[in-house]
C-alpha cells in the first residue's frame, strides 16, 4: 500500500473517533454516524417501553385474574420475563451507541440520553394508562432541566 492512500486510510480513521464535528467533511461517514445514533435511540426507546411496562404494568393490570392469583412471586417472575426483552433491546443499543465500538455516544451520554428516554416513555405511559395523574408546572421544569442535562454533557 502506497504512503499516500495509506495517511488517507489513517486520517479517515482519525476523523471516525473525533467524533460528529468532523463528520461533517464526508457525507458517508456523517451518514453513518447518524445511521448509529438513530437506532441506538430506537432500540433505547423500545427497550424502555418493555422496562416500563416490566416495572408499573402490574400496577395497571391488577385487575386481571393471571395478576390476582400471581402473587407477589408470579409478578416479579412475570416482571423479569418482560425485562428480558427489555435488555435484548438495551445491550446491543449500548455497544452500537458507545463511541468505543465505533457508536457516537460516550458512556455518560448514553446514560443521560437513555434517562430522558426512560422519564418521556414512562410520562406517557403514565398519562395514557393511569388517568388519575396530572402534570404540573414543576415536573415540566424537572423535564426541562433533564433536557439541558442531554444538551450540556454532548457538548
């Protein structure tokens, strides 16, 4: 291999790690690095909609035979069985996503982003299976603050 594709192949390795800013100087690596972001987020998404239901849907479905005879032993062990899924979905969204492996994401960036996931999936969760809930003007100064957090630890 010549000298010259050679100091290309490695400016282009070099450009890879660096990270988004320089993305912006080759259309396929940026293409690529959007690509990784997009479904390390879908797969954070999904993996914390099983999470969610893991944790709280016991709680909204009480009501139904399999949950009144479980006991409290059949709803951890039904729990479990859905967080299964749950980390089917978190553990590859986390080594695409982690800058590490080639992903856009430092580990602390994937932990604030996943936990802004985790609180948008359950509001919603919240507001559409438990009507009794209401937000106030304090949780949404909660949520703004967690958003600032994504921005401020990108930076």
């Amino acid at each position: 291999m010549g000298l010259r594709k050679r100091k290309n192949r490695q400016f282009r390795r070099s450009l890879f790690q660096q990270g988004p800013v320089i993305f912006a100087h080759s259309r396929h690596l940026s293409f690529l690095f959007i690509v990784k972001a997009v479904y390390t987020i879908g797969l954070l998404v999904l993996s914390n909609i099983f999470m969610t239901v893991a944790w709280y849907g016991h709680l909204k479905f009480q009501h139904l035979k399999f949950f009144q005879k479980a006991g409290l032993t059949g709803l951890i062990l039904a729990s479990w069985l859905i967080a299964f899924f749950e980390y089917c979905l978190m553990v590859p969204a986390n080594k695409i996503g982690y800058k590490e492996n080639g992903g856009p994401f430092t580990l602390l960036q994937l932990k604030v982003i996943q936990e802004v996931i985790t609180l948008v999936v359950f509001t919603i969760f919240t507001l559409v299976l438990f009507k009794n809930e209401e937000l106030k003007w304090n949780h949404f100064v909660g949520f703004a603050f967690l958003v600032l957090a994504v921005y401020f630890i990108r930076k």
